[in-house]
C-alpha cells in the first residue's frame, strides 16, 4: 500500500534515508541537486548499472507539484519490489521532484503558476486557446465569503456557462492550457521554465551511449476511481492493441481526442519531438502512469474542477480559515486520495504495470 510522505520535507528525508539503505546494499549511485529556486531544487539520482548499460529506465514525478507524493511512493515501491530484479545491464535515472515548489505547498502549479505539463510547447508558445477566453472570467480567483456562498456561486455560474457556450467549450478552456491568465489555472506561461530547462538539457546525456530509453513519467487525477491507466505519446508506433497484449495491463490509452485530450505543451511529446530531431540512435519508449482519483463520471469531473478553482483561489486571495481549510481537503483528495482501498489499487496497478514494462523490453 502506498504511504505517503507528510510533506516535501520528509519527502527529501524520506529518499535520502532509502538512497543509503541501497547503497549499503552494494548500488552504486550518483546524486546531484539543480537548485529551482533560493529555497527549492531537483534531486536527480542515477543508480548505475552492475555490468556496461545498454539500457537505461528514467523515472520523473512531481511535474504537477502535488502529484509528486504519490509519485514518490511509487518510486519507494519500485526501490523494495523491483529494483532488485532489474537487468544488470539497466542503469536508473530519475529525475525527482520536477516542481518542487510545488510539492512543498501542494500545488499543481509551480512558483510562477505555471502548469508544467503546458509549458513543454513545441511550437514556440503559439497554441491559442479560444475556449478559455470566452469563461475566463469563470477561472479568475475570488473572495469568498463561507464555503457555502462559494458551492453557491460557482454551481450557478458553471451552469450558465454550460447553457451558454457547451461542455466542450468548458473541457478545452481547462485542459488545453491558457497564456492569457498568469494567475489562472493551466496557465503555460509564453517561455521555458528552469524545470523545462534543466529537463531538456538533459535529454542528450539520457538518449547517449545505451540502445534504449524506457520513460515513465508519473502522475495522478485523470481517469476511472481505483484504476492507473498507461498514457502513450502520439508518437508512439506500437498500437494500443499490441501494446496490452505485450505488457499484459488492461488500461493504455493512446494520447489522441479519442482516448484522451491533447495540449501543446505536454512533456512526454517533447522528448519524443528532442529525440527525432535530434536523429537519436537509441529506441525510445517514454508514457505516463496516471493514477484516476475522483473518477470520469461528470458529476466527478465538476467535482475535479472545483478543486482546482477553489485551491487557485485560496493561493491568490485571502480567504477565511474555513475555507482555507475546505480547499485543501479538496484538493489533496484529488491528487493523493487519503483511502486505503485507492492506495492499495494504484499500488497494485504500478507493480504490474511496470513489470509488463520491464518485461517487454527486458530491462
């Protein structure tokens, strides 16, 4: 079952404390730290391979701040459960806490609001993204007055703006990610973040001197209640078919309208785009474990984007305490579920997702 850490401060003990349990077991592992801001930074550690690597398996988590706990315990599962039947030829990079500012106060957004998962863009900043400009007003951070008042206003004005402009119109302002609004949710920003930096400069040094690259990226809120499902890159040529028969996991979906949504920005078609373009010799397999949280259904989905405007709202105005409080709850409940049924599941679903992985690429 997954445990989570009490905050990024025990998350950092937490990994420290394990890094040297492996390394009194004979891992030999390198760790550096890339300072984000004066007070947060990203810890990337590599666990060499025993024998010449030909093979080298990356794990990131935390690009969305908040999911990164769940993203930590899944690593501390891998460390115990996985890691010793690992390929003596497989060396380990993972890059931990992406946005650590993030984790720290349990924010998706980083120290400039951006969401970072819209901020990898491949086509310079240039997406526009109509929807959010017609409900803007919708996203931008309010005073409340009770949580009552606050359930009050934004179930009216939801409902007014699905009569007025759709639920299409309402799923691409959220999803797609918005320049406009820098203290809105899923605001891209118009350049790199440090993070998107440091990730990019890094792609070189990963895609050198091995023939494979396997990526799992991981992360939490979309999909069904109780189920992990495995997000491949549009790039990707191995169809959804082939895949579950291979890997033997139930759930993968393709990143296209059908299975899922797509946005300019997201991390995983950047390193697909970086190792193109760069004429990479390795074969490369990079996809995203999201863990479903609140569930599809749409009374869920409102319930998910409550949250998020709620908790953008208590970060950029003074609210009351009840609130405060109320926000919180919400919001953690929806990026690290608290019920041990969830967290019993999603660790089940990571074990065997990532053994099918392992497996199928024999790593």
């Amino acid at each position: 079952m997954f445990e989570y850490c009490k905050d990024f401060q025990d998350v950092k003990n937490n990994l420290q404390s394990e890094l040297k349990l492996l390394k009194m077991k004979g891992y030999h592992i390198l760790t550096k730290k890339h300072p984000i801001t004066q007070e947060y930074d990203i810890d990337k550690i590599v666990i060499k391979s025993k024998d010449t690597a030909t093979n080298r398996l990356v794990f990131t988590l935390g690009l969305h701040g908040i999911e990164g706990y769940v993203g930590h315990a899944s690593l501390i599962t891998f460390f115990h459960e996985l890691l010793p039947s690992i390929s003596d030829k497989t060396e380990i990079v993972i890059l931990h806490g992406l946005n650590p500012f993030g984790m720290a106060n349990f924010r998706r957004s980083n120290e400039n609001n951006v969401d970072l998962n819209r901020n990898f863009s491949t086509n310079n900043f240039t997406s526009e993204n109509l929807g959010f400009e017609l409900v803007s007003s919708f996203f931008s951070p309010k005073k409340y007055k009770s949580v009552k008042t606050a359930n009050l206003s934004f179930y009216t004005s939801l409902v007014g703006l699905i009569g007025k402009h759709g639920i299409k119109t309402l799923k691409e302002a959220t999803l797609l990610g918005q320049k406009s609004a820098k203290d809105s949710i899923y605001y891209s920003g118009t350049s790199f973040e440090k993070t998107t930096t440091f990730v990019l400069d890094e792609l070189p040094r990963i895609f050198e001197d091995v023939k494979q690259v396997v990526w799992i990226d991981l992360h939490t809120g979309y999909g069904p209640r109780y189920q992990m499902s495995i997000v491949n890159s549009k790039y990707e040529k191995t169809t959804t078919k082939e895949m579950i028969e291979n890997i033997k996991y139930s759930r993968i979906l393709g990143l296209n309208a059908d299975d899922f949504y797509d946005v300019d920005g997201d991390m995983i078609e950047m390193i697909y785009q970086v190792h193109q373009e760069r004429k990479s010799k390795c074969a490369l397999f990079a996809t995203c474990f999201e863990y479903g949280t609140l569930g599809e259904e749409t009374k869920k989905t409102i319930s998910s984007l409550k949250a998020m405007v709620f908790e953008n709202s208590n970060y950029f105005k003074e609210q009351n305490e009840q609130f405060k409080a109320y926000a919180i709850n919400l919001i953690k409940e929806q990026f690290l579920p608290s019920e041990e049924l969830w967290r019993v599941k999603a660790e089940q679903d990571f074990l065997v997702a990532t053994k099918g992985i392992m497996k199928y690429y024999k790593i």
